[in-house]
C-alpha cells in the first residue's frame, strides 16, 4: 500500500450554534487505504464526512484533497475533483429502476450539455457506467427493476453503485451496512474488500466484524474530538479505545 497522503484535514472545526459536532480534527487518509471512522452516536462523524464532502462549510481548519485546499469549494465541484459520498440514510430514487439510478448518479457527475450533438454519445457512455457499475455491485440481474421493489440490503447496494457510478478516486460512505442482516452485511463487506483494490475508502461502521476485517487504520472519535487513530490492531489494543468507546459499545449491546 502507498504511503502518500490524498487526504488530510487541520484542526477541521463544525459548530452547530453551541455545539462543537466537530472539533480540531486532524485526519489524513492514505492513498489506497481503507480508513473506518468509529464512534458512539453523535461524536460527529457523519459531520466529518459532510465536511469532506463540501456539503457542510467548515467553521474553521483545513481540508486539503492531493495538497489543493477544497474547504470553502462547493459539494458539486468537490464531487469532481474525484470525492464520491453515500449518505447514513438511503437516498435512492424509489420510483426508477436500478439502472435509472446509476445512470443519473453518473450523469451528474459528468455534467456538461445533453442537448448537443453529442447527447447520443454520452447517453451511450452513461448506460455503460451503469451497467459496469451495477456488474460491480452483483446488481445487473436487478438492472431494470424499480429501485423500491428491491430488498433493503440491495437497495444500500444500489447507494455504493451509485457511488462508484461517479468515478471518484476517493469514496466516503457513511454506514453503508446499517440495518442489513448479517448475510447481506457479509456480502457488502466482501465487496468493500474487492472495491479497495481500486479506490481509497472512508468508512464510518459500527459492525466491529467488518471494521477489523476491512480497515488498514481506524480513526476514533469522541465528543467531535479525535480519541485515537492508528493502524487496526493498535486501535483494536488500545486501552484508551476499550475503555471510552468499545467498552461502552459492548454495554449497550448486551444492555
Ligand atoms: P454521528 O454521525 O457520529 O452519529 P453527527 O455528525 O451526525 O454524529 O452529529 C454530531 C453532533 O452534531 C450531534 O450532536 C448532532 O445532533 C449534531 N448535528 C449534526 N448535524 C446537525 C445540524 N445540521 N444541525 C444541528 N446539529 C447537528
Ligand atoms: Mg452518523
């Protein structure tokens, strides 16, 4: 694996009038790594990820995506210099099929004039897009299906397609396994494993199975502050971590 940094964040700040939901974060992420960002509900990492993405401003600190500062840049712009995101909720287009969906996600994202001459090209370029992509998900059996007749483990699938739909180079997805049974979560974590041959990956999960399994490092947070951050089996041994988050964690579960 690479060392070389693609992403790293300086002392990232997001208040929310009182609240510090992210607060003096230093984060890097390594060039072809899988990074899982942990943390109890509420320590303020799907902000983090909003952040990243351009679709929170930052209150202040630094964002800076192959050493060009991207703080301040819109989530459109952000989205193409190669930064794909899923949401924590599905945001799926119910009433379009599997393909339909892939197709706009790699539309958007390529943006530019459908009425022109070349409109019949790009629809073409668009549908093979999505048909690699959905070949990639193990979805194309589905292609022509209305997304909500699908499974709801399918359809969090679909949301990791359309992702992959926008050819980012950097994917950030928040809680792409939750609520899915532990087959489909299996399933999702084999094809996370297979993504990251060829994308860095951000990943904010709470199924410790699939963390330890996919995580090169992982970042922990707490109270929008960073606990740890290291490499899987340091954070795994860290007293620090068992103590503040996977000792809490393992409360609740069996609580
Ligand atoms: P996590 O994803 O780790 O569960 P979040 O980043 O969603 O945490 O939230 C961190 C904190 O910021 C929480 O206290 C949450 O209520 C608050 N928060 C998140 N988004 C907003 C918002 N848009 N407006 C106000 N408060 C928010
Ligand atoms: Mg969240």
């Amino acid at each position: 694996m690479s060392q070389e940094t693609m992403l790293q964040t300086r002392g990232l700040t997001r208040r929310f009038g009182g609240l510090v939901a992210v607060n003096d974060v230093d984060f890097d992420v390594k060039t072809g790594e899988i990074h899982a960002i942990l943390g109890p509900n509420g320590a303020g990492k799907s902000t983090l990820i909003n952040l990243l993405s351009g679709e929170l401003p930052p209150s202040s600190g630094e964002i800076l995506y192959q050493g060009q500062p991207i703080h301040g840049k819109p989530a459109r712009q952000i989205a193409r210099m190669g930064i794909g995101r899923s949401h924590q909720k599905t945001n799926i287009f119910p009433r379009l099929s599997c393909l339909q969906n892939c197709e706009l996600a790699a539309r958007i994202h390529m943006g530019g004039v459908f009425g022109s001459w070349r409109s019949g090209q790009r629809a073409r370029e668009v549908n093979e897009k999505a048909l690699q992509v959905l070949e990639t998900c193990q979805l194309v059996h589905q292609a022509y299906t209305p997304a909500s007749a699908m499974s709801y483990g399918e359809q969090r699938q679909l949301q990791i397609a359309m992702v992959l739909a926008t050819s980012p180079s950097l994917m950030l997805l928040d809680e792409p396994m939750a609520g899915m049974g532990h087959e489909e979560t299996a399933q999702v974590t084999e094809l996370l494993k297979a993504l990251s041959d060829q994308y860095t990956l951000v990943l904010i999960e709470h199924d410790m199975d699939s963390v330890f399994r996919l995580a090169d490092r992982i970042t922990v947070m707490v109270d929008g502050c960073v606990l740890e951050s290291g490499p899987t089996e340091q954070i795994r041994r860290s007293e620090k971590v068992q103590d503040v988050y996977l000792g809490r964690h393992h409360q609740e579960a069996s609580a």
